[in-house]
C-alpha cells in the first residue's frame, strides 16, 4: 500500500507539473484567457481534466506496480502522470473534456481584482 500511494503521489506530481507548465504558456492576448494569473480561473478551466487525471493514474498504477520492478516503476509513473495530463489536454482542447462553460461562470463571479478579462 505504501508503494502504491507513493507511486500516486509521484504521477500526480508529473500531471500538475505538466498542467502548470501549460497554463504557463497560455495565450494573453486570447478573449478567454485573463491577463492576471488566477489559480480559480485555472481550476474552474481544467476542471474536468483534473477529475479525468485523478481518476485514471491510480487506475493505471493498480494495474502496473504488482509486475514492473520498483526502479522502472518510478520512471513509469513520471511518464504517465506527464502523457496522461497531456493526452486529456488535447481532449479539452478539441472539446471532449471542455469545462468552458464552467470557466466563463466562474470568471464572472470572480472580482475584478483576482481576474481582468478583456473583450476586443
């Protein structure tokens, strides 16, 4: 069990790097994207990603880490936490796992001091 948790840990690690890293990169200049960095708006945009991470990694490691040894292991779950977060976010982008509609509320309920929008 122990194994099992830390292995989690380490892959949830990968996908929020990977998520971070993204957001890091996003378009300023896009109507949905705000000026400022917001964490809430962050969340509310990915969500349905981060449910789809969160359910399919420990999934996934149940199945691997009885059979790969512990040194492998350890590599695998770095790269399935990064592939995974980036296969949902290609899901997202071509609209299978859009939260957008939950982003646009949220960003609307969010003051105009955490989040500046600006419509052309």
């Amino acid at each position: 069990m122990g194994a099992f948790l830390a292995y989690l840990v380490i892959s949830y690690f990968a996908a929020t790097a990977s998520l971070l890293f993204e957001a890091s990169n996003r378009d300023i200049a896009s109507d949905n994207t705000p000026k400022k960095w917001s964490t809430r708006f962050l969340l509310a945009s990915n969500v349905l990603r981060l449910l789809a991470n969160l359910l399919t990694i420990p999934l996934l490691i149940r199945l691997e880490y009885q059979y790969i040894e512990m040194h492998w292991m350890i590599l695998i779950v770095i790269a399935q936490g990064v592939l995974f977060d980036r296969v949902f976010m290609i899901l997202k982008n071509i609209g299978i796992l859009a939260s957008d509609k939950f982003a646009s509320k949220f960003a609307n309920k969010i003051s105009e001091n955490d989040l500046i929008v600006t419509k052309k």
